[in-house]
C-alpha cells in the first residue's frame, strides 16, 4: 500500500472479491522474506502502520495491537503476515481479521502496509495473494472484503488488478445509494491522478 495522500478527501470504500480470483500465490521479492509471528514484532509492527498513515499515533497502533491479540492471539498469528528485508527490518504487513462491516461478521483484508522503502517491489501483491489463497482454506464465504479509502488510490489500483471490485450494497453503517455516491467520488478521484502519473 502507498502512503497515505492527505491533499485528497478522505472518503471510506469497501472493495469486495465476490468469488475465487486468486489461483495462485506471487512469490515475495528475493529481497525480503516472511518471518514468524514473535512478540518482539509489535513495536516495528506499530510504527511501521504510524508510518503509512493507518493510526495517528504510535498509542492507537499499540492499543490496536493488543486488542487483537487479546481477542483472539491464536488466530491473529496464524493469518497476520509480516514481512522482512535482508537485515531482518519489517517492511511489511497484513492480515486476515474479522470484520463488523455487515450485519455478519465476516473476515476481511486487514492493514496493508508496507514501508515506503520498499513500496513497489510486488510486496503488497505478495502478501494479498497469499492472504487470498489462506482465505480459501478458512470456513468463510466469498465475498472476502477489505475497507480502503480514497486518500490510498494507488492501493485500490491493486485491489483492483486482484480482483476486488467495489461495493455498492448496503453495509450496517452505509445505505446502497451512499455507498454509489461515494464510489462516484472516488472514481474521479481515481481518474484525476492517473492523468497526473
């Protein structure tokens, strides 16, 4: 995922995969590897999100950290990934987690993040291949979903190429016709800055 751009409107999306897409699982780079699930990832785990814009302070990421692992530490370290450059530095992470977007609680793609260092080196694409082809194996049903936001256009360009598309239902908290609307201004949003690169 890019770094946030803060000089766009924020505007919430959901993105769904509403069947299988993913066949296969896109190797990682050479440069980097994935690591294990240990305690010891938290603190880089936290700034590494602080970094890329997902909390805004290094206190929201560490609560954010111990929730999840007091709700449900077994499942958080079988589906969260994390990924590691040669020395052995995080780079990158993301999760399966389950979401309270609809009226069902359903698991989603969660926090995408990768340092800005090493943002366009297929990582991302690595972790979400390999997160879809884990949620095959869970007992959920498709559609797999993920939130994004207008602010990581760059992000749902890639949502996009693996599959995800948008969502234009209902949610608990979004009506059908809202979620349209919003779809539209991201869209442009979405149009306006692939004119600009």
């Amino acid at each position: 995922m890019t770094v946030l751009d803060k000089s766009v409107p924020f505007i919430r999306v959901l993105m769904v995969m509403p069947r299988r897409t993913v066949r296969k699982e896109i190797p990682l780079n050479t440069k980097y590897q994935y690591v294990e699930f240990d305690d010891t990832l938290k603190e880089a785990w936290c700034k590494l999100q602080l970094e890329v814009g997902l909390f805004d302070s290094l206190a929201q990421a560490k609560e954010k950290w111990e929730s999840m692992l007091k709700e449900d530490r077994a499942f958080f370290v079988q589906n969260f990934l994390f990924v590691a450059d040669q020395q052995g530095e995080l780079v990158a992470s993301a999760g399966l987690w389950p979401g309270h977007d609809f009226e069902e609680k359903r698991l989603r793609v969660h926090f995408v993040a990768v340092k800005e260092t090493a943002q366009h080196q297929k990582i991302a694409q690595s972790m979400l291949s390999k997160l879809c082809m884990r949620y095959d194996e869970n007992p959920g049903k498709y559609p797999l979903y993920l939130v994004t936001q207008s602010q990581s256009y760059g992000a749902i360009a890639l949502y996009a190429r693996l599959g995800f598309t948008p969502y234009l239902g209902n949610t608990k908290d979004i009506s059908s016709e809202q979620a349209e609307k919003d779809w539209g201004q991201v869209t442009q949003i979405l149009k306006e800055k692939a004119v600009r690169h």
